[in-house]
C-alpha cells in the first residue's frame, strides 16, 4: 500500500508538471492583459524558449504542489525579452541568429537582439570576455548581419561598452584596490589607522632639497623660502572634496538645488587619473646652484606660437572620464562600434541602439560626448538601464536630458552646458526650453531596460562591505514594467526585458576573498547562469505583480 501510494504521488507530481504550461496559459495571459493596457502592441514583441533550468524550477515548484509560484516564475520566462549573443564563432551566431530571426519573423513578432562580443568586455570582470580584437569582431559582426538578412529585427548594441571604456578599467581596479588597502583590519585600531594615513600621506609628499646648514646663504637676498608649488597641488588632490565621479554623481530622486546658477556635476569632478606630465610642478634651484648668473645670455623666450591650451580632441570629449589623449584601446573600441552601427543599419530594417549606461552613473555631459564618437548620429538611438535597477522615471528623464544634449551639440553647442540629472527639475527645465527643439522627430530616442527595477536600486548597508558591487545580484529586487512599444512618451521606443530576469550577474565577491557572496550568504552562480533565489525575488517582488490567477470581469 505504501508503494503503491508513493507511485501515485510521484505520478500526480510528474503530470501536474508537464501538463503546467497548457492549465495556466490562458492565466498567464490574462495577466498580461490585467498588468498591461498596451498588450495588443506587446504581442509584437518575441518571447524566445526559456531556459532548461528555469522550466526545471517550475517542474520542482509544482512537484511540491507550490502552483503560485510556479506559476509566476512560468508567467516571467515566457515574457518577450531579448536573445543574447556573445562569444560563438561567426558560423555559429550566423545560424542561431537566422534561426532567430526567422521564428520571430512566422510568428509576426519583433525579435529584440542583445550583442554582447566587444573585445576586452566589462574589463575582464565576472562578464569578461570578447572577440579577439578589432578584425575578429567586425568578421563576428558581419556573420550577425548575415544572419538578420532583410527581416525586422531591434538591436541593442554591445551594453557597457561605452559607458566601460578601455580607459575606464584602471581607474575601476584601482578604485578597487584603494578601497581594499584603507579598510582598517581587526588588529589595527582606527586610531593606528589613522595615523598610519598620515604617516602614509608625509612619506609620499615629494622631497624638497633643503640648504646644507654649512654652507652661507644664497646670494640672493630676495630669494623664496616657502615650499614648492607641489604641496598645494598634492594637497589639493588629497583633499575629501576629490572624490569619484560615482561618488559625486547624485541622485535625481533626492531634493535638488534650487539655485539661480546651477553647475553640472561632472564640471566639479577631478579626473581619477594620475597627475599628467604638465601637471608636474617645476623642481625648486637646488641650493649650490647661485642664484644669478651674470655671465651667462639670458634664457630664450618662449615660441610666440605656443599651442593652445585646449587640445583638439577637448571639445569631443567635453568630460573628465574620458582622457582627452586616448589609448588604443579606447580608440579601438569606437572603431568597434562603428563599424557595428554601419554594417547593421545598412540591413535596412533594424534598429540598433547603443549603450548610455543609466541615471545613476554618469552624468550627462559624460556620455554624450561618448555617443558622439561611437556613430549615434548613424544610429537609431540610445539604450538605458540594461542589466541594472534604476527606476523608470528616472530613466525617462535621464534619456531625455541625454536626447536634448544630442541635439543641442549637433546645432554646434557645448555638452558641457547641457542641462544635467543633478539639476533641479525647473531649473533643467528652463533650459530644455531654451535650447532645445520641440519636436521628437528630430531629436534621438531612446529604449529602457525594465525586467529587474520593480523596486527599484538597491542601497547596501554602510560600510557593511569593502565593495557594496550595488549592481550584481541584490536581494529584494522585483521585475519591473512588461515589455511593451507603446510606451505614451514621444522619445522613449519600447520599454524591454534585455536582461534576462532569473540570470546571475556573477559571483558578487563584493571586494571579499569569497567563495561566498556576504549578502546573500551563498555562492552565486556564474554570470547568464540561471539563478533560482534571484528569479523567485523577481516574482515576488514584482511590481506591478505578476497576477496567476484569472479575475472575473466585472467584479
């Protein structure tokens, strides 16, 4: 009798989980209608096979008889969002793509493409990775285009790839690192560390050559005593006002400013780069030089043609976190996009959007000047919030300061006078008014990402850990708006899930030895493996709510 009974719970269990998908489809569906009026423009949008182990967890949710979450987490992984791609060989993303594009294209649907093979990829972090350099990545890019041939297809093009420049990686590591050394340890008291700061900051403050004391003084009797200029400077450089631009950017949701003159963020915002070399302050006479030499000419004079203080390349870069000199990997990386942003618009259907990071990280004189350079004049728009939790207000203001910068420099102005996210709203507003035309068809659009900012960006605890990493994998976090291209803003194309909600970020090691994540208490999955807790959270903590359950009309 018992074995006979384990047999039909077994049984019961394995039909309920196979027979899942056909009993709440038309829940599932009402769900869409319930949580999103635009549904009739939705359908367009493709929603590609889920993942194995997601189908798995549902199987395991309802062979526990947990049918509401099951559900859910059903109702999530059969949602339109985007295919990526990364790392296959042309053959191999050739035929994935075709046979993408040609099922979106029998089912009447809008196929959404995330590429994601841009040569040194989110500077080697838990994403790292690439194409082997520039040749291998327009030959990875022609075999995408291949794939795509004439259908419809909406492109969001390499995400972080401008926002994360070559450029930008060191100054991460070493914010890192920097970060990693001034902890203080559990045997060294604050106050030591403290001192040992100070002590630190006298040893690196440069020599300065003082007189031997048995020597008569200088011949000059009006010479300077007072230290050389690289004390101020250093000083200057040291001081708590020198922070990050991540750490001065604000936060558009706090109270803003309501100041008669405000000044963008990034105008304030030191470079993080070591000091140039005409930054070096010139070395003090050494003390058994003689202070004049009256045989000697006089020194030359300066060229009268001395260049000027603004290099060329300063009006494109209009920002300190892009160095005005660029190394080759930065340079490359634009040819990359480029090149990308050519041969995938010449299709004739497609459109591609690149990368403008989100509300919360650079301000927008920064990636402005960044689009310009990668082709957005070329392109169809900017994409927003992939892979991170910003809200949405804050991503459709953001894009729109973003798109009304765009067209203010293309009239030839400055990015460095565009209104900013750090502005208040009526003083951003005024000059939105002043400068920028009323008329959405000739400015950029934009696209957001929505499949994880339900509840919004996580805020960690204070000093909890040595690197909070606020983007990989937080707790508590919901999906957000479902997917849709009419979306009652005149600049903002199509709200999408490009990350898939229920894939890992990576291990999240938040600036810890590991092998666990010391929020969550667990080893996180690599990154694009499917997360089971995360994807639960998302479910959970959906807002709107994912509804499982049909309603009866009229009540």
């Amino acid at each position: 009798m018992r074995k006979r009974r384990k047999i039909l719970t077994v049984s019961t269990a394995v039909v309920a989980a196979a027979t899942l998908p056909l009993l709440i489809s038309p829940v599932v569906s009402a769900a869409a209608r319930e949580d999103d009026d635009d549904s009739s423009r939705t359908a367009r949008l493709y929603a590609p096979p889920p993942d194995r182990d997601s189908y798995r967890q549902v199987a395991r949710l309802a062979w526990r008889g947990d049918f509401r979450d099951s559900a859910g987490l059903l109702a999530m992984v059969r949602t339109p969002q985007a295919v990526w791609y990364g790392d296959e060989s042309p053959e191999r993303v050739e035929a994935l793509v075709r046979r993408t594009t040609r099922s979106a294209d029998m089912q009447g649907r809008l196929p959404v493409l995330a590429l994601y093979n841009i040569p040194g990829r989110d500077c080697g972090s838990y994403s790292g990775g690439g194409a082997d350099g520039l040749a291998a990545y327009e030959a990875w890019i022609d075999a995408v285009a291949e794939g795509i041939g004439d259908r419809e297809v909406l492109i969001v093009l390499e995400p972080d790839s401008l926002s994360l420049l070559p450029s930008d990686c060191a100054d991460e590591s070493n914010a890192d690192q920097t970060a990693a050394e001034q902890q203080p340890t559990a045997e060294q008291p604050a106050e030591e560390q403290l001192a040992a700061e100070q002590q630190t900051a006298v040893e690196q403050q440069p020599a300065v050559e003082q007189p031997p004391t048995d020597l008569p003084p200088l011949p000059d009797p009006g010479a300077s005593t007072s230290p050389p200029a690289a004390s101020a400077a250093q000083d200057a450089a040291q001081s708590p006002d020198a922070q990050s631009p991540d750490a001065q950017a604000a936060d558009p949701r706090l109270p803003a400013s309501e100041d008669p003159a405000p000044k963008p963020a990034e105008a304030q915002e030191p470079s993080g780069l070591e000091p140039s070399a005409s930054q070096t302050p010139a070395p003090e006479p050494s003390a058994e030089q003689p202070g004049t030499l009256p045989e000697l000419p006089p020194l030359p004079t300066p060229d009268p043609v001395a260049p000027d203080p603004v290099t060329p390349d300063a009006e494109d870069v209009g920002d300190l976190d892009t160095p005005v000199v660029e190394d080759p990997e930065t340079a490359a990386r634009y040819s990359e996009i480029n090149y990308a942003v050519d041969a995938l618009t010449a299709l004739g259907n497609t459109s591609v959007y690149l990368d403008a990071g989100h509300a919360g990280w650079h301000s927008v004189s920064s990636i402005v000047p960044r689009l310009i350079k990668a082709g957005i004049d070329r392109a169809t728009g900017f994409a927003l919030n992939v892979s991170h939790y910003q809200t949405d207000p804050d991503s459709a203001w953001y894009g729109r300061l973003i798109s009304s910068c765009l067209a203010y420099a293309d009239e030839g102005g400055d990015p460095e006078d565009c209104a900013d996210q750090s502005w208040s709203r009526r003083h951003a507003r005024r000059w939105l008014h002043a400068h920028v035309p009323d008329d959405p068809g000739r400015m950029k659009h934009f696209v957001t990402d929505t499949s994880r900012n339900g509840q919004g960006p996580w805020a960690p605890r204070a000093g909890a850990h040595l690197d909070a990493q606020s983007w990989c994998n937080p707790p508590a976090r919901g999906l957000g708006r479902r997917p849709t291209t009419r979306t009652g803003d005149a600049l903002l194309d199509a709200a999408l899930w490009v990350k898939t909600p229920g894939e890992s970020d990576g291990r999240c090691l938040r600036g810890t030895d590991g092998p666990l994540d010391p929020v969550r208490g667990t080893v996180n999955p690599d990154a694009g493996e499917w997360f089971p807790e995360q994807a639960l959270e998302l479910v959970r903590y959906a807002e709107p709510s994912v509804e499982v359950f049909r309603r009866t009309h009229g009540r």
